[in-house]
C-alpha cells in the first residue's frame, strides 16, 4: 500500500521528507474472492461441514483464565434488571427467542459475541450473575447451538465467544444440571471445529485475528488441545502480519480497532497464564509496536481522536485496555506507514492524517480525511472531525452516518463540494488520493508538517497542499492551505472550495467585527483567536459523534472561496489568547 521516498532521518527520528502511496486503493474484492467467500458459507450448511463439528466433547476445562478488562457498569447494571442494553438499544431479556430476534447489527453482534459476561461479572457476585448468564445461554443454546447460520457462527464471532466463555465459566457453568453443562461445552467443542477451518476466511484485522484468538484459547483450555494450540498460533502470527503496519498501526488505519486488537491479546494472554505459559514472542511483539501506535492518535487526555470511523474513546477506556496489555511506551510521534503526525508543545497536541485512506479490501465504513488534523489544547478538544460513522447509535439516520465519512465531515479542505476519496454506499472507498507527499521538521522554536494529496487532480486538476505549524510554546497555530494546478483536467471557469474547522464540544465561537476572525471560547475558561485570509469566513452547525456513540451539536468555522485556474492560497491561525 505504502512506499516511501526520499527518506531523510534527523537525529530525532522524525523523517523530514517521503512519500506514501495507495496501491489498488479503490481495488475491493475481486468477483471470485466474493464468490469463494460466498461459497464457503454455504459449506457451513452441508452435511460434510455438519460432520466435521461432530466429535468428542470436553468434561470439563482445563483452567479457567482470569478477564483482565473491567466491563461496561451501565450495561451490568441494566442485565440485573432484565434488559440487553448496547449503544442506546435496549431489549428485555424474559421472553426473548433468538430464533426470531433481529435487533440491530451492531446490537446483534454484541449478544452473539457474549461481551455482556463481562459487563454482568463486572457489576454482580457469581451467585447473582449466573442464573442471568445461565438464562441467555440456554436461549443462545436453543437457537445456534445446532443450527450454523451466517451471523452467529461468523469466525470473529465465535473467537470472541470462546474467550469470554472461558474467562467466565463460573458464570455459565454454575449449574448442577449435567444436560445444560454438556450442552455448553459440546457448542464450545464444536465452534473451535468451526474456526479450525474458518478462522483465514475471517475478514482481515480484527475479525481475523480475533477467530485466531479464539482457536489458540481453545487449544490452551479444551483437554487435547495442543495440536490446534500449535495451529492456531501460526494462523495468528499470519493474522497480525496482514493487519499491521510495520511501525504498529492497523492496514485499516482506525484507532479504534487497533485498540480492539490491543485488547483482544491481552485477554488471550491470560489464557496462557493460566496454563503457566507466555504469550508467545511474536505476539508480544506486536503488543509492543501496537501500542505506542495508538498512543500516537491520543489527545493530551489520552482519550482517541476521532479517525477513520472511530469514535473518540475516552481515555479511562484507553488506559485501562494499555495498561492491562503491560506494554509501557511513549506515543509514536511519527507513523511512517500508520500515516498519522503527532506535534505537542506544552498543553497543545496537533494530530494529522498524512497518509492516503486505507485500501478498499481492508475496511468497510473507511473515510476520505487525507490532510485533515484534529487540535487539543489540555483536556479540551478544540478542532475535531466528526468522526463515528463506525460508532454511531444504530438510531441514527443512514444518510447522516454516511455522511460522517465525507471530506467536509474532516477539518479539512473541500473542493468543489466533492471528496478527496470517493465514498461508496457499500463502506468502502473508490478513487481519490492516490499519493501523498509529506515534510516535516521541527526545532525548539516550532514545528512544521507540509503534506499534499492528489485526491482532486484527476476530477479537478488541483494538488490540495497544507503547511501546519505548531509554534514551541504551543499557543499558536499558523496554517496554509494552497490549490495547485496539475494535470490536463482543469475545468475552465472558478471552483468553489471550502475550508473547515470542526469545533470541539462546548467550544464557543463568535465572529470578529471585520468577519475575518472568531474568538473561541473553551471550556475551562481558555480562549483561542482565530484569523485568516484569502477567503470569506462563516461559522455554521456542526455535529460530533461523543464516546457514547451520541450526536452532539457542535459549531465548525467555514473559510469560503473560489479557485481560479492558475489556483489560490488561503492562510490562518489559531492563537490562545488566555
């Protein structure tokens, strides 16, 4: 996907100049891999997959491995009083048929993945949580146990199952009735069968790697098990080559799901401690290259950015999940292939998207955000994007959800009312920016990014080209945004274009007299200037999805303005006032 030219190493590892480039980034499936995957799920209805799940199951598990994640209280709580509850989706569990329910997606992938014990245990005893857990197993058991269908035997589904089923057997294997136990445990006997040969047809990323987990758990706890255990740590091992970069960052290019895999190894980790053994070096490897990565999209509270189709996570969440995964580093400044810039400077932390969007094979819901840049100042997030197209309350509007994805949904410039990277209604992305170029460099006094993308050359004939630069002391901010001409597809007459600045969470802003500025108030009592020229300067309504997956109604500064055919520069700043 990446290449890289022109390398020039400082002395502090910051590279001053390269160049990335998307490779078949607008390249999905291919027409017989659709058809491969297609025919393999309708394997899972035949009589020879029928046999393969058949054979002995476990009397018992060999250890029972501790969940080193604390669950979600307000979910907990809510299964203490009979009701499913996820992302503002509640449903009541008396009653409930699975054989008929269709809540959801993502509601419906929550239930099936079994997170809820974790939520359950997080918030009762054991002899108040497991007749709960008991209950909506034997509706699981009823439903799916026997019958494979397309969503509840999904391979990064049943990975997931096994690692919460394991970690919290006292929960579901409390009972004294030897039928129901059997039951738990020959469906648990059978999903591992599944994953043995389903696990590389998982979806790569998280999916795959979360199938993976899932066969190595089950090697390590199911009596017999070596053999898959030995197995399933080299489909992992190919797993994690094909999700990540080699600096730690995600192919998919979303915080929010390396978070995920973050937490996904550390819960497999513990099924090796609980059998006495290590997590195995390459694993550990990756845990170690991952987390700085993710550090790097943090704010100065640690909580995530919002990219690619991530929500902003809050940091209680982030710092739980790194510091179970006992890996200690320091963020990643820069992301060589991860494609994200991190600048601090005092209580200021400037984060960018440098990088072409991720290739369309590897993501569905990705986003066209190249050049767009989110600012914090402490705990306070004063320029965002709005991010959590992925995230979102499943109530929400599909127009608007998709409409998060969007350029002018990024702080970034919009030209012609079109985006940088097509976007299509199936998740994935089309043409668009194919190459960017980036330079950074940085001293005591400040630090400079300038990147450029071609994502409007082929329709337009413009180069969108940004300079940032973040001055030592943090209190200023001073940009450029800049259209090139290039290419031989110049339409005659002038383009519009737009420039946004997405406004944090309670960021107010009000315009100067000469409507050439704003002041900004943020929350905590700091204030930001904001000035520009080259353009006309409007402050319109805005949304940003919070950590609950909630729209928020926000305020975003527009610079307006048109490009004639020999292009335009438009010049700001951001400057703390107090």
């Amino acid at each position: 996907m990446s290449e890289r030219a022109g390398d020039l190493p400082t002395a502090d590892g910051i590279d001053e100049g390269k160049r990335l480039v998307r490779v078949g980034g607008d390249k999905g499936l291919s027409l017989a891999e659709r058809l491969a995957d297609r025919f393999h799920r309708l394997t899972w209805r035949t009589p020879i997959h029928g046999f393969r799940l058949k054979g002995r199951y476990p009397l018992k598990l060999i250890a029972v491995p501790d969940d080193p994640l604390f669950g979600d209280v307000a979910r907990g709580r809510a299964l203490l009083e009979g009701q499913l509850l996820f992302r503002g989706e509640s449903h009541a569990v008396a009653g409930l048929d699975l054989r008929s329910f269709s809540p959801s997606a993502p509601f419906a992938e929550f239930l099936h993945s079994f997170a809820w014990l974790r939520d359950l245990s997080s918030v009762a005893t054991r002899a108040q949580g497991a007749p709960i857990a008991e209950d909506l197993m034997e509706r699981w058991l009823a439903a799916h146990a026997e019958r494979v269908t397309a969503l509840a035997w999904r391979p990064d589904l049943w990975g997931r199952r096994i690692l919460f089923w394991t970690a919290h057997a006292p929960l579901i294997l409390s009972s004294t009735d030897l039928v129901y136990r059997s039951k738990v445990l020959n469906a648990l006997a059978r999903g591992a069968r599944h994953l043995d040969s389903s696990a590389d047809k998982a979806p790569p990323g998280p999916h795959r790697v979360a199938a993976w987990c899932g066969v190595i758990a089950a090697g390590l706890l199911i009596p017999g098990g070596d053999p898959r255990k030995s197995f399933g740590e080299a489909g992992l091992a190919r797993a994690l080559d094909g999700a990540l970069w080699p600096d730690g960052g995600l192919v998919s290019r979303s915080p929010e799901a390396l978070l995920e895999m973050i937490g996904l190894l550390t819960t497999l980790r513990e099924s090796y401690a609980a059998r006495r053994q290590d997590l195995p070096e390459f694993a550990q490897g990756a845990l170690a290259r991952m987390v700085p990565a993710l550090l790097g999209t943090c704010h100065a509270d640690r909580g995530l950015a919002s990219w690619q189709g991530g929500g902003p996570v809050p940091a209680e969440r982030v710092a739980q999940v790194i510091d179970a995964s006992g890996v200690r580093a320091r963020p990643l400044r820069q992301a060589r292939d991860w494609g994200y810039q991190r600048l601090t400077a005092g209580s200021t932390v400037l984060l960018v998207d440098a990088a072409p969007p991720p290739i369309a094979r590897v993501v569905e819901g990705g986003c066209a955000s190249t050049l767009a840049f989110e600012l914090s100042d402490g705990p306070a997030r004063i320029v965002v994007n709005c991010g959590g197209a992925r995230a979102a309350l499943p109530t929400l509007p599909r127009a608007l959800v998709e409409g998060l994805r969007t350029t002018a949904a990024h702080s970034t410039l919009t030209l012609a009312d079109t985006n940088s990277t097509a976007v299509h209604p199936d998740g994935t992305l089309g043409r668009g920016v194919a190459e960017v170029e980036l330079t950074r460099q940085e001293s005591e006094n400040a630090s400079r990014i300038e990147a450029s993308h071609d994502g409007y050359v082929r329709r337009h004939g413009f180069v969108h080209r940004r300079q940032l630069i973040l001055t030592g002391d943090g209190k200023e901010l001073r940009g450029e945004d800049v259209l090139l001409p290039k290419g031989r597809n110049r339409r005659p007459g002038a383009l519009s274009f737009a420039i946004r600045f997405h406004l944090g969470q309670g960021v107010e802003a009000s315009p100067t007299a000469d409507g050439l500025g704003a002041v900004l108030r943020v929350p905590g009592g700091a204030m930001w200037q904001f000035r520009t020229r080259g353009g006309s300067l409007t402050i319109d309504d805005s949304l940003w999805i919070d950590g609950e997956g909630r729209p928020i109604a926000t305020q975003q500064l527009v610079i307006g303005g048109t490009a004639e055919a020999g292009g335009t520069n438009v010049g700001w700043a951001l400057k703390r006032a107090r």
